[in-house]
C-alpha cells in the first residue's frame, strides 16, 4: 500500500510540473469578433487591446502575446475606420519615388508592404516626375489628401531637401533612404554604396584585369556619385586610375547601358572588363557582347550593382553587389511606423552593408 501512494504522489507531482498547454479559443464565424470579445477572452481591459493593435510600448510581453493569440485564433481585424477616429490617424503610409529602375522599386515596395501586414497600415504608391515644374505642388496635396500618417522617400527624391522641408512644414513624418546620411538617424536607412563599388574594383583587380571599362548611373544621383567614387577610389588602392577613354555615361536603364557599350566595345582595343553600376545597363552590355560575338565571360567580365531578379535569369549569372533592397524597405517603414506610435523615441543610425556577390560572368583576362 506505502508502495502505491509513492507512485500516485510521484505521479501528481509529475502532472503538476508539466506546463499548461496554450489556450485556444474557438470562435462562430457566423459572427464577426469585436475589440470588447478579444478583452473578455484575454481577461484584459479594451483600452489595453486598443495599445497593442496600435503597438504601445504600455503593455509588457507576456500581455501582449496573450491578446495577440486571442486576435489571431477568433480572426478578429480591427476597423480602419473607427482605428483612425480613436487614434487620428489615417493608417496609410505613402511611397514616394522617381526612379527609372523599376525592380528596385518592386524590391523596396515588398519590404515595406511586410512590415505594414504586421502592424495594419496600408500602402499608398506615388511615382513622380522630379523635373516638372509642379512636382512639389503635386506632392503637396498628395499627401494632404490621402491624409497620410508618414512617407518613405526613395532615392533621388530622398535626396531633395526642399521636398522633405515641405514634409517638416505639414507635420507629416518620412524616412528617407539614401547612400549617404542625409539627415538625422531618425530620418535615415542608409546604404553604403561606396564600399560595394570599392569591392568591385578589388575583384577586377585580383582577376587580372587592367583594361576596365567603366559604365556610370545618372549622375545628378548621389548613388551614382558614391559608386563612382568607390570604384575609383579601389582602383587606386592597386595603383590603377578610372581612364576616361573606358568609361561611359549612362542612366540606369537597359537601353543606356547598350549605347555604353557599343562605345565602349566598339574600340580597336576594348575592356577586357565592364563594371555596369546597375544590373538594368549590364544587361544591354550582355546585348551589345551577344551581337559582337564576344564571349561572357572568356572575352569579357561583366559585374553589375543591385543583385536584382535579373541577375540570376541572365546567361551567364551576373556577378554582382548586392544591395538588401527589400531589408531596406522593411526596415524604413518599420522605423516609420515606430516614429509615428512613439513621437519622441532615440531612433539608432541605420546602415546597411553591401556585398560583391560572384558568379559565372567573372573570369581572368585572356593570356
């Protein structure tokens, strides 16, 4: 007998130790769930739902984690319309941009729109044309009329310190990102784009290479400026100088990059390599070598910036820098949404750091 009350007390003390599996809360979809179910589910009050939907820094982890569960399990979504009237905010973040490089565009836009699934914002796209003579107007009442609760400004636009004066007047936050800091760290997501181009140099240099060609962005961009830069200054680390009969201006599109290389691969004694500074122009060199009947990478070494999509699908694989372009857009609009719930928050420097990645269209020059 003394033998089995041993056994069934070491058992309940078995039981007892085991952790409480999670809750899960079952909900009649023939009704829609409200803010005040998900309180009395989670045994919390309304006003302490209301801070985490809007992503209060009032509610300690475990709370927030509680009612999260609830939320996800009973398929509560909360209404736009009342959200913005108890809060005075819109919801809506807007992107701003004008640039020629659509996969960049499409890049950033994925990254933003993740971060506002997880946090309930919704995504307004505005493309522009800079050099109108009504732009800043335009931009204006875009964001006056959307109402929007802050902007991400892509690069050049991010660049334009009338525009994001304009934003400071009409009390509407933005982030801005740029490949040199622009502004303060609570305003910024920047890219290093110098050292990518730095690296590129170094690449050329170690295959062998000392005929380069170069193929440059536009250059009113500060992007375009940083890479240069870049690549000019890792030439001369080996010693080596940007010549100015092997490089090209072009402006970040598929057709400039084939009128570059045309120049450039036309010479009586053409690069052995090309550094395109984006993927867009190092695909109209691929066009100008195929049509030349020269050889990627045998004849020629073709390195491109972006890492874009299009750098895997090209014939052979683009060796490139890549650029963490959706990390990018993630990241501002996170920062954006932060800014706009906590007004007053010490936002760190954001850097991101770019990368060569090599693959098939590297290769020495010929003996």
């Amino acid at each position: 007998m003394p033998r089995a009350r041993t056994a069934d007390a070491a058992a309940v003390t078995e039981q007892a130790e085991k952790p409480e599996a999670p809750k899960t809360y079952i909900w009649d979809l023939k009704r829609r769930p409200t803010i005040n179910d998900v309180a009395r589910l989670a045994e919390v009050s309304k006003k302490t739902v209301s801070r985490v939907i809007n992503q209060s820094p009032l509610v300690n982890e475990e709370t927030r984690q509680k009612i999260t569960k609830v939320i996800d399990d009973i398929g509560y979504e909360p209404d736009p319309q009342a959200r913005g009237l108890a809060s005075q905010r819109s919801f809506l973040l807007g992107i701003i941009y004008d640039n020629p490089n659509s996969q960049y565009v499409v890049n950033v836009q994925a990254g933003i729109l993740e971060a506002c699934r997880k946090s309930g914002f919704e995504l307004v796209v505005h493309p522009c044309i800079r050099t109108s003579p009504t732009y800043m107007k335009e931009m204006r009442q875009f964001v006056e009329r959307q109402k929007l609760d802050g902007v991400i400004l892509l690069p050049p636009l991010s660049e334009d310190e009338a525009l994001a004066a304009m934003l400071v007047e009409i009390g509407c936050r933005f982030i801005r990102v740029a490949c040199v800091p622009l502004d303060v760290a609570a305003h910024l997501v920047v890219y290093e784009d110098y050292k990518g181009a730095a690296e590129v140099a170094d690449h050329l240099v170690e295959l062998g290479h000392r005929r380069i060609g170069y193929i440059a962005g536009t250059p009113q961009y500060k992007s375009a400026q940083e890479r240069r830069r870049g690549f000019a200054d890792g030439l001369a680390r080996h010693g080596l100088s940007l010549d100015p009969e092997l490089s090209a201006q072009g402006a970040y599109t598929f057709e400039s990059g084939q009128e570059c290389a045309e120049k450039l691969l036309s010479m009586a004694n053409p690069p052995t390599a090309i550094f395109a500074c984006n993927d867009e122009m190092a695909a109209g060199v691929y066009r100008i070598a195929y049509q030349k009947g020269i050889a990627i990478p045998q004849d020629l070494t073709v390195v491109g910036f972006d890492d874009s999509q299009l750098a895997l699908r090209m014939c052979p694989a683009l060796s490139t820098v890549r650029s963490p372009v959706r990390d990018m857009g993630r990241v501002a609009a996170e920062k954006l949404i932060q800014r706009i719930a906590q007004p007053d928050a010490k936002l760190r420097e954001t850097i991101f750091q770019p990368h060569l990645v090599v693959r098939e269209s590297s290769a020495p020059p010929k003996a």
